[in-house]
C-alpha cells in the first residue's frame, strides 16, 4: 500500500519527487521513527542500530559543511545530549574541506560547555545546531533553579571534595552564597553565549518560573533578579507544551480552531517582543491568545526568521523547559523552512533531511516518545504535528529569500537594549483594543479556514495529496510537500498499525485508514 501511495503521488518541481526515493532511504527512515517511538537516546547506552543512526547524521553535515565535534563520550557533559555534537564551521564541499583551517578553538568550545552545563535544566546546555549564513541557531532547556543548582553542585562536591564548591553550598550568609552561585554559573553560560556570537534568546514557556510542589524548580532569563541577561534581547513568546497536543489528538489530529486557554493559573509569562520586530511583520501581537495552533505555530516561525535575517552578526538561542519538545518543533522547522529555500544542507534530497532533522532534532538530542505515561506519549504528538505542519510554511512569506530588512540599530553595542512590547492576559480591555498594532493585522487570521498555499483545511487529510490554486509548484512547496510525504508514509507504516487491508477506494484512503486506526482516530474524522 506504502509503495501505491507513493505512486500515487505527483512529481514535484525541481525533481523532488516522493516516487523517486530508494526503497532503503524509506526503509532507514521507517526504522528511525519505529526506534524513536519505543526507546529514549542515552549517551552512556549506545546499541550497534544507534551508532548507525549517529554515524549517519555525522555524513549528513558533512555533506555541506566543516564541522568539529563537542565531545560528550559516555554522557559526561549531558547525558541525553548526542555523544559526539557537531559543531557547524562553515559551508563548504567535501573538495574544499582541506582547503581551511578550523575557525574555532574546539578545546576552548569545550571548556565552556563544561563549565556552562550546571546553569541549565537537566545539563541541557547552549548548544548551536544550524549555521546559516555564518550565524549559529542554538538550542538549550532554561536556566536551573536553585534547587537544581544545590542538588547538583552538592552532589559534585560530595565526589569532587573540591573547598570552592563547599565554601559556595554551604556559606553562613545563605543569600551571599546563593548569589555567589548563580553569578559563577550563569556567568559561565552567558561566557557560552557570547562565543557563539548569540544575541537573541527566544524562551517558549508559559510561566516566568516552573513551579513543582510550590517550588522553583527552573528559572528563565527574563526573571533573573541580577539582570545578568540584560545585554541580550529577551524575546518570551510562550507557547504551550507537549500536555497541550492531547487536544490536539482529542480532536483527531485537527489544529485548526484549537485555542489554548491563556487563562489557568500557572501561565503567567506574558508575550514580549522588541518594537522593531512588531513594526515589520504584518501580524496583530494584541491578538496572540486567539490564535488557533495553526496561526500562533507559523506567526511564530515568521518572527524568528525574521530574527535571523535581519542581524548579520547575530545568532539565535531558543528553549522551552527542559529542550525536548517546543524546543525540537521550532527547531526542526527552522531547519526544513532554511532547506527549502536552498539556505542550508543545500546538498540534502528530502529524505536525507528527514532523516537528519528526525535523528539529530529529536531522537538523539533526548526526546524520549515511548508510552510509559502520558505525558511522553503527548510528546509523540507534537513530533507528529512538526512534520504535518509542514504544509502550513509551504508559502514563500516563510522564506528568507525575500528582500531582507536589516535593523542596523540593533547592533549598536553588547548594552544596547531594544525597545519592547509586551502582552499578557492582564491587560485593560480599552487598552487592548487602542494598542496601535490592532491597525496592522496579520494576513494570516483574515483566513483562517485555510493553508499558507491557498488550501481549504478543513477536511485536508495529512496522507492525500493537496490541493492547489496554481498548477506549478514553487520549489519551496515541492520540497516541503516531499519531505512530508515521505514522513507521513513512514509514520504510517510504523506508529500506524500494519496489518490492516488495504481500501477497495484506493491506496491514499487505505493508509489513512491504516494510520487513523493506529493512533486511534475515529474513522468518520478527517486529519488535518
């Protein structure tokens, strides 16, 4: 049925075309999905099929590009980081590689990281993922409470024995010593931040602090009490978390018209973005909390390309929580949004960047999917809702192609701080209605019944072909649609459940039905 449904399908512009994969290209991507779905990566755990995977993804970079590797043998900076991270140099072919030297100090790369990791949830540290353009796109979780920062180093000087670490945990003046603490982690992380060149930080959670039995357990740099991320533009845009896609699936699978309630007690980060982002993008702010998944995913997605191609110098930092689940959408969308317009892993056919952004994104950055509770198994959801989302950026308002608007301003000095804009839920009706953004609406929640690409969405299933207004397909949507479908037979085939017969109506309908009934979609339901 998987190869009829490829069949199926309609070549794409450009050659890039679901029919024309190899049967081994599906089938590596089928045994990645099937592993990523029943088992969470461990550094200091690695199998024979997972040194497959990692040897695979290194291939892949260098396909493009110059890289070193962050060493992180056995877990021992992060244990649910990749055991070898690459760092991207710059591009280049396999025949110029010889032709550079490195431009990094890799043993200087690697002593921050080491230092650095303490600062963060879980020793997820700053970790740099895509160059574009000589610009680093970092991911990490938010920076650790002082809970974690105790249980941590306190577990460090019990092995270490180490008299700064004691004259740190257990100063007499215990608001000396936790200042102290945070000053020398954080300082170290921010030491981090600056060798990436990372001005940006863009923070998806929904509260200013995790909260756990009334405790912080996680804090964020939009409320460090010292300021100390005050030389960095502090973007919070939250966006909820992988708890939230069980509606999504209660709704089989429907995005369209799912609103998340800004209103429960624990969310209280407000939106906040410098002016001169909200000045050039056609999108209404004041309206965030009515945005339906659809629209907060792709005005969101907007504002950081916009972030990264207005800065020439600048790289990007973005976190959730704990890294693997907002953290991974946005980055793997960053990715495939930069692939399709031919930014970066320029080489890459559709299936290998599948691979690579499924492999190096998700699974062995930590993402753990398999269905010991719920809270994992709603993980698997917002994987799914990554790559179907696809069809939603297909348009070229997406690509960094377009005319670029440098806001040289912005680079005045590491002090310089833009001016910003925040919304939250607290805010006066009459104010929210005077704001001067209400005059320059998005063009995207005038329609919201349909796609990016002119597609009705209500009905669209994630396995049909979709429909169009012109016949011709820009190279951008040709690639994006077969990375999705590629992705969606996969899925199918492996999360869905196997043994079902095909449909007499056809090879597309039969896998949908395949699917539905894997994931356990009410037949009558279509999934958008």
């Amino acid at each position: 049925a998987r190869g009829a449904m490829m069949a199926a399908s309609p070549s794409a512009a450009g050659g890039f075309s679901a029919s024309g994969l190899s049967v081994r290209k599906s089938e590596e991507i089928e045994s990645l999905i099937d592993l990523f779905s029943k088992t969470q990566y461990r550094a200091k755990e690695v199998t024979h099929r997972v040194e497959v995977i990692e040897k695979h993804c290194l291939e892949l970079f260098a396909r493009d590009y110059k890289y070193s590797v962050i060493q992180n043998s056995n877990g021992d900076v992060c244990g649910h980081y990749p055991r070898q991270i690459v760092f991207l140099e710059y591009e280049c072919t396999d025949v110029e590689k010889d032709r550079f030297e490195s431009t990094v100090q890799i043993s200087k790369l690697q002593d921050l990281v080491n230092r650095s990791k303490l600062a963060r949830c879980r020793g997820r540290f700053v970790c740099p993922v895509i160059l574009y353009n000589g610009k680093h796109i970092c991911r990490s979780s938010t920076l650790a409470g002082w809970g974690e920062l105790y249980g941590r180093t306190g577990y460090n000087y019990i092995f270490s024995g180490t008299a700064h670490s004691q004259k740190l945990i257990f100063s007499k003046n215990k608001k000396n010593g936790d200042s102290q603490l945070f000053d020398k982690v954080r300082g170290h992380d921010i030491k981090l931040l600056r060798y990436l060149s990372v001005r940006y930080i863009c923070d998806l959670m929904v509260e200013n602090k995790k909260v756990k039995f009334g405790l912080n357990v996680t804090s964020s740099e939009k409320v460090d009490k010292a300021q100390r991320y005050a030389d960095f533009t502090l973007l919070s845009v939250p966006y909820p978390g992988c708890e939230f896609f069980k509606d999504y699936k209660d709704r089989d699978y429907t995005a369209e018209g799912l609103v998340f309630n800004w209103n429960q007690d624990y969310v209280d980060a407000p939106l906040t973005i410098p002016v001169c982002f909200t000045q050039n993008l056609d999108i209404d702010w004041t309206q965030y909390q009515s945005w339906d998944l659809v629209e907060q995913t792709q005005n969101y997605l907007k504002l950081l390309l916009h972030i990264i191609n207005s800065d020439d110098e600048s790289g990007l930092l973005v976190h959730c929580i704990s890294g693997w689940d907002r953290t991974p959408l946005f980055v793997s969308l960053l990715r495939l949004s930069l692939w399709a317009d031919g930014a970066v892993h320029a080489s890459l056919e559709p299936a290998e960047i599948l691979y690579l952004t499924i492999a190096y994104d998700w699974f062995l950055f930590g993402t753990c999917c398999f269905f010991l509770n719920q809270t994992l198994f709603f993980l698997l959801q917002i994987f799914f809702f990554c790559f179907n989302f696809l069809k939603h950026i297909v348009s070229e308002k997406f690509s960094v192609k377009k005319q670029r608007c440098v806001i040289p301003f912005l680079r005045k000095g590491p002090t310089s701080s833009p001016q910003m804009v925040v919304w939250n839920k607290q805010n006066p009706v009459d104010e929210h209605l005077s704001h001067p953004l209400n005059e320059a609406r998005s063009s995207s929640s005038s329609s919201s019944n349909q796609s990016e690409h002119g597609i009705t969405r209500t009905g669209s299933s994630p396995l049909a072909v979709p429909g169009r207004r012109c016949p011709f397909l820009s190279e951008r949507q040709a690639r994006l649609e077969s990375v999705r479908e590629v992705f969606l037979a996969a899925y199918s085939s492996t999360v869905g459940l196997k043994s079902s017969a095909p449909s007499p109506s056809g090879a597309i309908s039969g896998l949908l039905e395949q699917f539905a009934r894997g994931v356990g979609l009410r037949g009558t339901n279509a999934i958008v």
